[in-house]
C-alpha cells in the first residue's frame, strides 16, 4: 500500500514510489511541481519516464493528488484541479 503524501514530503519537493512499469515494480522519484490554474496553483505528482495511464490512475488515488508522467495525467476520481489548489 503506498503511504499517504503528507505535507512534510509536499515541502521537501519529491517522493519515491513504487510502480509497476515494463512488468517490473520499479521505485520512481516523482517530483512535485506546482501548476498555476484560475483558481491558484495546485500540487502534482510529475515523472519524466513512460508510465501505463492504468498504473498512473492507480496512483492517483492512492495519493489522491493528480499526477502526471511523460504520457499522460490522471487526477484521483471525481477531482479536479480547483480541488487541490492551495495546498
């Protein structure tokens, strides 16, 4: 089970998480970047590497915060990006 990103790793600017990628579980670091919106800017989980849409789904609501690899963004079930900004 992936542990919940708290506030403390929201500051220190990145996460190892383990994900499958290839068939293989795979520890990636994601760092977290701050996108600007209307509403203000809001925290996602980001990856320069390919990742399946199913495994970044996955992810998201397991962190429940979006996020975003080289092919794709997913954001947790019923979420958008006014619901996380400001945090």
């Amino acid at each position: 089970m992936l542990p919940k990103i708290s506030k403390v790793a929201l500051k220190a600017g990145k996460v190892d998480i383990k994900v499958m990628r290839s068939g293989t579980l795979q520890f990636q670091e994601f760092i977290i970047k701050r996108i600007p919106s209307p509403v203000g800017a809001y925290p996602m989980l980001f990856v320069d590497k390919f990742i399946d849409l199913s495994e970044l789904l996955r992810l998201a609501e397991e962190c429940q915060l979006p996020v975003s690899a080289k092919n794709g963004t997913a954001f947790p079930r019923g979420k958008t990006s006014k619901d996380f900004a400001g945090l």
